[in-house]
C-alpha cells in the first residue's frame, strides 16, 4: 500500500461528504475507477474522525479470510501526518454495478421478495463470516461506552439550552417522568446489569457501522459486468471506533435505519420541543406517516435479518438494546446541530430510562 495520496487520480463525482471525511469516485490514469475515502484537510476532524479512519483502515487490512470475501480490498492507502490536521485515506475498487442499500430502500425499487433474499445473503454475511469470536481484551466495552457517553454530555453541555435538560435529575419527556440523560445514565452505571452485559455477552468482530447505506447490493435485473459477490460490506468501525463487542451492537443501528428512525433523524423528519418554546413537556418522535418515509412502511428490510440473528444469538438482551441504541445517540448528537442534535439527545433519553425499566 502506498503511503501518500499523491496526485493519483481524478475525481468524477463525490458519493458522501461526510463530517469528517469524504468519500468520492476517482478515475485512474488507465481509465480504471476506484472509491477513495479520506479525511478532510479543510476541516476539523471531530472527537473522533482521523483515529476511526485509521482504524478503518487497520481493520480492512486485517481480514481473514472468511471475512474478507464480503468487503472490498484496499489498493492503496495512506497516513501523511503532520500539521494541524493528517490525511488519512484509503482507495477500494468501485462496483458499478451495485448500489447501496439505503439507497434502495428510500426509493421502493425493489419487490419485496428481493429484499427478502438480501437479507438472508446480508445475514450469511454477517452472522457466518463477519461475526468470528474474539478472546476478551483489556480494554472492555463497558469502558469505552462510558467514556463516550459521558464525553458526549460534556460537549452538549456548552449549549446552554441543553445544560438544564442534561443536568436535570428527572425530566418530564413525551408525557411520562423520567430521569435526566446524566442521573438515568448514572443510575444505569450504578446498577450494573447493562454494563456488565456488554463485557459478558460473547465477543466478536463487528463491523461495527452497520446499516442499509454501508451495504452494496447488485439489484437482480442489473447487468452484470464485474466479477464480485452480489452483497459488498463497506465502512466498518463505528463512529467512535468499536470494532469488536457483543453481535447485537451490529443488530441495532440497522435496524433503527431500516425502520425508518435513522433517516427521519438526518433529515430532520421529527417532533421536537420543550427547550426554547416555554412547553411544559419535552416531546420528540419521528413522523413515520410522513410520504419521505413510505418505502420503510412499505416495505420490509429487517425482520428476516432479526429472526436470523435470534436464530443465531437467541432473544436479544432487553437491557442491552437500549443501552446501545442510546450510546449511538448520544454520540452521533455531539456530531450534529440544530434540531437533529436535540432530537437524538431526547431519543438518548428515553433509551436510558428503557434501560432502567427493563
């Protein structure tokens, strides 16, 4: 691999710009198209950016053999550090002929029957090659957790308006008490039987960011012109950089995508209030009855997968879903603004306090 990025390549188009990376289609000087995705030079890499395209990085580079027949190799890479900033970066091959299943899913092309059959060769792949066990480590996933989710209420916390609703002991949100993000969190922490769940459920390889727009999939009427599977992983490790942990931390951001509750959350498809409109109550949802959000009432992109994983795994930890559901919350809040920002830090909540109930 080579290690600067040099002059290779022109960009054709650019697929994702990220918060703290970009991913784009280049052309080679033989013609050949690859996908490049590397850190911005023109701005900040967050809490998290640079150290999780790294690990990116490492992770693709490390593949078994079982594993490695689902994502696409690297062909070059890069680590140019020094500065301000690094640039970090890696190309893969591009496949024309697949499109990303998120992709798929907000534009109802597919019949359900396809879509059946993606998710039993998406379980295959995931359940079969991705998910090999792992010894335990020094370093637990309980303790990364925590770190995270308290570093996340530290940053929220220099939004004032935020501040009151994190530091409070108990809030009153979609018309029930609750405890505040902090206290429920805490109380969480304190009790034990969540965190412990992390460390004590088998561990193994994640991918660690897995949801519908990081999975390629060659529709069945596409022409097929490239030799490669018909279902491609892409973008592993999670925003702040797990890799490794019990399966179901995989299980649960894809299935909050594939519901419709991830992308009403990006585009803002929500009810939030009660922290500058003087409303008694905090309330947020989703607006899944919204026409954006049709294809995922439609059509079904998950059940299949769930039942091959509680066939695989057996019933899914109560407390340890909304553990996890609401770690992804609260750390994608610190990396948004605005209406989003207070939405995930309200869904943060709920999950919490789901935790404490169950």
């Amino acid at each position: 691999m080579c290690k600067s990025s040099g002059e290779r390549g022109r960009v054709v188009r650019t697929l994702k710009d990220g918060y703290w990376d970009r991913t784009e289609i280049v052309q080679m000087a033989d013609g050949a198209r690859r996908v490049r995705k590397s850190s911005k030079g023109d701005a900040p890499p967050g809490p998290w950016g640079v150290a999780a395209l790294r690990r990116e990085i490492g992770y693709l580079s490390t593949l078994p053999v079982a594993a490695r027949s689902v994502f696409p190799p690297i062909l070059a890479a890069w680590d140019e550090s020094g500065g301000a900033l690094s640039a970090v970066g890696y190309e893969v091959p591009f496949y024309a002929d697949h499109v990303d299943a998120g992709e798929l899913a907000r534009s109802g092309a597919l019949a359900q029957a396809e879509i059946d059959a993606f998710q039993d060769a998406l379980a295959e792949a995931l359940l079969e090659r991705v998910h090999a066990p792992l010894p335990a480590t020094e370093q637990p996933l309980s303790r990364h957790v925590r770190d995270v989710v308290e570093h996340a209420l530290r940053s929220l916390e220099a939004e004032p308006v935020l501040a009151a609703f994190i530091r409070a002991d108990s809030v009153r949100l979609n018309q029930q008490d609750m405890a505040g993000p902090r206290t429920a969190f805490a109380r969480m922490v304190e009790e034990g039987k969540a965190i412990v769940a992390l460390d004590a459920e088998p561990q193994v390889r994640l991918h660690g960011d897995f949801f519908l727009e990081n999975i390629l999939w060659r529709p069945n009427k596409t022409v097929v012109t490239l030799d490669a599977p018909q279902l491609i992983l892409i973008d592993p490790v999670s925003v702040a950089g797990v890799m490794r942990g019990p399966p179901v931390f995989d299980l649960v951001k894809y299935v909050s995508y594939a519901m419709g509750e991830l992308p009403a959350l990006r585009s803002e498809w929500v009810d939030v209030g009660g922290f500058e409109d003087g409303e008694p109550d905090y309330h947020y949802g989703i607006r899944f009855h919204d026409p954006e959000l049709a294809p995922y009432r439609t059509h079904d992109w998950h059940t299949r997968l769930r039942l091959a994983f509680e066939a695989r795994y057996g019933p899914v930890n109560r407390r340890l879903y909304p553990l996890i559901d609401g770690y992804f919350s609260v750390a994608m809040a610190v990396n948004t603004s605005g209406v989003q920002r207070r939405a995930r830090l309200l869904k943060a909540t709920a999950d919490f306090n789901a935790v404490l109930l169950a």
